[in-house]
C-alpha cells in the first residue's frame, strides 16, 4: 500500500485519518481498534441526501424514502 510504499508503518500509530467513503475499510479495519465515520466538507459528503442536486427525477433512492429502491426498467 501507499504508507508502505513510504515507509510509514501504521501499526505504529496511534490515530490514522483519511477522507474516504468507504473503500479504506478492508486495508484499515483489520489493524485498527476502532473505525470512527465523520463527514467532512469536500466535493463528495458522506451523506449523499446533503448534494445539492439539480436535475435528479424524485423520488429516488437514497434521497427518498421509496418502498422498492429497485426498479426493473
């Protein structure tokens, strides 16, 4: 991985940060004690329902409370 690559052995520390969604929990959950979510500001929010989006058709799921998020189109 990259902190490898770098020299970084983060075993060794106390507390790691990155801003990610979710694709860091395979290579981080397995050596941490502990995995805190927090939303940051940035081009992406965790929360997908804050994206101020202008031309989605609602409802939509995630946005939405639908019955059947799933459709067959």
């Amino acid at each position: 991985d990259l902190f490898t690559h770098l020299g970084v052995d983060l075993t060794t520390k106390r507390i790691i940060s990155v801003k990610s969604t979710n694709h860091f929990h395979a290579a981080f959950a397995p050596i941490a004690a502990e995995v805190i979510y927090t939303d940051a500001d940035g081009p992406l929010p965790r929360d997908v329902r804050k994206v101020p989006y202008q031309k989605v058709q609602r409802p939509i799921w995630p946005l939405d409370d639908v019955a059947d998020p799933v459709r067959i189109v």
